[in-house]
C-alpha cells in the first residue's frame, strides 16, 4: 500500500512538474535583456522616407496625353485629377477634384480603379535613374553614397533610404510584383545600404537630397521600420533636418532558430503571414489592419495598396474615396475610436518587429536655403549622441533546456533514466516473447 501510494504522488508530482516545464518553453523561454556594454557597438542611423509633394512627371504626362490624343481641356483637368489622386492619403481624400470630363476620359483611356496606382505610377519619373548627379536623388555622407529607391507606402510613391528591409519593400515590387531594376549609378559608387556609427565617432549623419519639386513632406523612422502615414513632418518648401537619438533592440542569433514566432512574440522581416505584402513589419502589419477596415466599412480598398495577390479586393473608385474616407478618416489612422461610433478594431493584432529601433527626436528642424546650397530639396539627419543602452531578445529556455528539465524532474521522482525505459521496454517485449517461446534466460 505504502508503496502504491508513494508511488502515484511521485507520478502526479512530476507530471505538474514536467507540465510548468512545457508551459515555461511555450510562453516564457525568451526574454528581452538590457545591455550596457556600449563602446563596441555598431549603431543604425535612423532611416528617412522623403514623399515629393508634386507627384507626375509632366514630360511623361504630356507624351501619354499625345499618345491617347487628349488635349486642353481634358489634359488639364486630368492632370489636376491624377496629380491629387497620387498625392492622396487618409488625411486628404476629400482634396481629390471631381470635373464632368473625367469618368468620359478614364473610360477612353480604359482606366478602372484597379489601375489608377499602375498609371501613377507609369506617369512618375523615378528620381534616383536620372543620369545626371545634380539632379538625381540620392544619399551621401559626403563620402559614401547610402540605397535610396522608390517605395510605395500609404501616401504615395515615396523614396526611401538607409533601409535594413528587402528590395520586395519598394513600388515595382509592390505593383508588378518585380524587383526594381539594376541602378547603375548607385553601383557605380561605393555605397552601403545602412550607415552605422560608433560610440566614438562625432556627428554621424547623412542627406538625402534631389527633389527638384515645390515641397516635401518627411518622415523619421526606424531603419527596420516603414514610415506611419499620420508620423509626418508636414508639407515644407524647406528641407528638414533631423537630430535623433536611437535605441536598438538586437537579437540573439539563434533566436530565429531556436524560438518559434509564437514563443518569441516577434517577427523578422522575411516572415510576413500577411495576405497582401510580401514583408513583415509591424507598420506593414497594421496597414493591413486598415486595409481590412477600410474594406469593411466602405467595401472597396484604396489605390495605394499592393493588390497582386489571388483574390485582389476591390480598388475604390475615386467617388468612394471622397465620400466614404473622410468620415471614417481618424478611425483608419488611430484603428480605435473615441467615441467609439464603430466596434473594437476587430481582432487584429501585430507582433513586434525582433530587431528594431526606437528613435527618439528633438522638434525637426526646417533647413533654410537648401534649396540654394544643394540646388534641390532634401533632408538631412545628424546623430551625435549615441546610445548607453541596447535591448536584446534571448533564448533563456531552448528545447535542450526542456529535455533536461523533464529528464530531471522524472529522474528526481520516478528514478527514471533513459537505459531503465530500454530495460522496461525489453523486459515486456524480446524477453517476454523469449519466455513465452520457453526459453530460459
Ligand atoms: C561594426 O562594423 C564594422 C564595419 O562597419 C565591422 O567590421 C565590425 O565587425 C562591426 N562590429 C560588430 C560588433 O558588429
Ligand atoms: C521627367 O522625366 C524625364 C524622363 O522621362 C526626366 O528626364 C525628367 O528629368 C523628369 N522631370 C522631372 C521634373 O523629374
Ligand atoms: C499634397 O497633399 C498635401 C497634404 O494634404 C498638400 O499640402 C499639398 O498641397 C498637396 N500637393 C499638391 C500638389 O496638391
Ligand atoms: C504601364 O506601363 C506598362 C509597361 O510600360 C504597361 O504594360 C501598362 O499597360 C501601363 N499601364 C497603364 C495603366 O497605362
Ligand atoms: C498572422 O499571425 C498572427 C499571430 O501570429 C495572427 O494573429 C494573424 O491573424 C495572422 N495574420 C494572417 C493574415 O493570417
């Protein structure tokens, strides 16, 4: 009796042993430490996404006008059309001109909602190909040239530079599902994607610049980010500069290995679950969030989103755009609502990016007279100081930890070890048979 009862205590026991140990390597085997050894390392500069605010090319415009013979009067009033269309986002939908001629024109041009972003984009002129260095837009420290290429994000087509994401992150990839073409004048310098500082060096920065337009609008982000559409510097016809302070969070290098998504609560880039991007970021993350809201509520989605996917939704119309958005405007952009008119944000819930920056600015700067300095218009950005602390996401509990620790824990009570189960099983199995079959062991 003794026995029997010692018996199945130590089994309950190590089972609510052996169950927290699962439990600790499902929930909590990774955790996020604070690092203070800050003289070697390497630190990303914060990236930068510059959106002109005059969007089409007019020498690309007026050889398409040719080309599908449509002149004065439509030309101008679909030039104000397409030139607002693309400069359209959540906060401005309502600027977008109706005139009588358009549903006529984009009838004969045969352009349905679905292509509006494709002809946005076949009317822009990609600034960072243009041959010429003066005008061209690119990213310099004064020695080595910084990747800038053309994105698409909710406010456009924008430019992009000093980025850790992929090339699937830019407005080619986005609308044809095409990797944006070989820049030879990028590769024609010593460049680098990312610029990174030292805690020794003094006045780290970099500026992009080349935007022969009226205005630009900014914004200051983490390098393993995208720009957030409502975390702007605002229209100016000056440049702006940046003075940031940035705080990394690293991860281990085995913890892409060695954690699961669900137990690291976190994702790298190239591990997007999303329907329409190709890339995971957390900002990527909640643009589908208000994608899918926008869906809900007006039944369409805006121009602005990648759509190359198996079952596209359908692309508002430019009517919908003005009469559905704008009242719905703050809802899209927080995805809450105060007054809560609507239901909770509906279920939707984004991880955090593993590797990422949390930048921290001073009020940016407008430059004055860049446009005379540097001939264009352009932003800059200046780090000198750097930071005393870093995050790092560990793997504290590994599967080898979880192995260990039941081994353990049904040695502590059972006394079980891996030769006594070989014993076990060949005790009820070979030597059973053999006694049966009679022999005598
Ligand atoms: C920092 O960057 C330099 C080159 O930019 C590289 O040689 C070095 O290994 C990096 N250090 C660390 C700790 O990553
Ligand atoms: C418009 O596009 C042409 C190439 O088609 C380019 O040479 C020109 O510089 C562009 N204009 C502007 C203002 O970007
Ligand atoms: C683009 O949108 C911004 C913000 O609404 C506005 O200030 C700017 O004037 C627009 N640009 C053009 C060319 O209409
Ligand atoms: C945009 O340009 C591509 C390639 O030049 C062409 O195939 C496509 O039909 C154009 N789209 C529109 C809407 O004009
Ligand atoms: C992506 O994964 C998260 C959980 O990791 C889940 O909540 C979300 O619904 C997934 N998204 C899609 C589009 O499947």
């Amino acid at each position: 009796m003794l026995w029997l009862i010692l018996l199945v205590v130590s089994v309950y026991f190590c089972i609510i042993s052996c169950l927290s140990s699962v439990d600790r390597f499902k929930h909590k085997s990774t955790h996020i430490g604070l690092e203070r050894n800050y003289y070697h390392w390497n630190t990303s500069l914060p990236s930068i996404t510059v959106c002109p605010m005059q969007r089409l090319n007019e020498s690309l415009f007026s050889k398409y006008c040719r080309q599908h013979g449509i002149r004065e009067k439509f030309k101008i009033e679909l030039w104000n059309f397409l030139e607002n269309l693309a400069n359209s986002t959540y906060f401005n939908f309502d600027r977008i001109p109706v005139y009588d001629s358009i549903d006529s024109t984009l009838d004969q041009l045969n352009i349905h909602p679905e292509q509006y972003m494709e002809l946005i984009y076949n009317l822009t002129f990609d600034g960072t190909y243009e041959p010429i260095e003066r005008q061209r837009i690119h990213c310099t420290d004064g020695q080595i040239h910084i990747g800038v290429r053309q994105v698409l994000t909710e406010y456009g087509i924008c430019y992009l530079s000093n980025s850790y994401l992929s090339e699937e992150y830019s407005s080619r990839y986005f609308i044809f599902g095409l990797y944006p073409e070989y820049n030879k004048y990028l590769h024609a310098n010593r460049f680098v994607q990312v610029k990174i500082g030292t805690f020794f060096e003094k006045d780290v920065g970099f500026t992009i610049m080349g935007f022969d337009t009226e205005a630009i609008d900014t914004y200051m982000h983490s390098p393993f980010e995208v720009m957030k559409v409502d975390n702007n510097f605002g229209y100016t016809v000056e440049g702006t500069s940046y003075e940031p302070e940035s705080e990394e969070i690293t991860a281990d290098a085995n913890l892409e290995k060695e954690a699961s998504i669900s137990q690291r609560k976190c994702r790298f880039y190239h591990e997007s679950n999303l329907t329409h991007f190709p890339i995971y970021t957390r900002n990527i993350c909640q643009q589908e969030c208000r994608l899918n809201l926008a869906y809900k509520i007006c039944r369409c989605i805006p121009h602005f989103y990648p759509n190359n996917i198996r079952n596209p939704k359908p692309v508002c119309n430019y009517r919908v755009l003005k009469s559905c958005f704008p009242k719905h405007a703050s809802f899209f952009l927080k995805l809450y609502e105060e007054d809560s008119k609507h239901e909770e944000p509906a279920a939707c819930y984004c991880e955090q990016n593993c590797r990422d920056a949390v930048i921290k600015t001073k009020q940016p700067q407008a430059m004055r007279g860049t446009r005379q300095l540097l001939g264009s218009l352009g932003s800059s950005l200046l780090v000198n100081s750097w930071p005393r602390n870093r995050l790092k996401r560990q793997v504290i509990f590994s599967f080898t930890d979880l192995l260990v620790s039941i081994g353990g824990t049904a040695g502590l009570y059972l006394g079980f070890s891996v030769l006594g189960l070989v014993e076990f099983i060949y005790f009820f199995t070979l030597r059973l048979v053999w006694h049966m079959i009679g022999y005598k062991i």
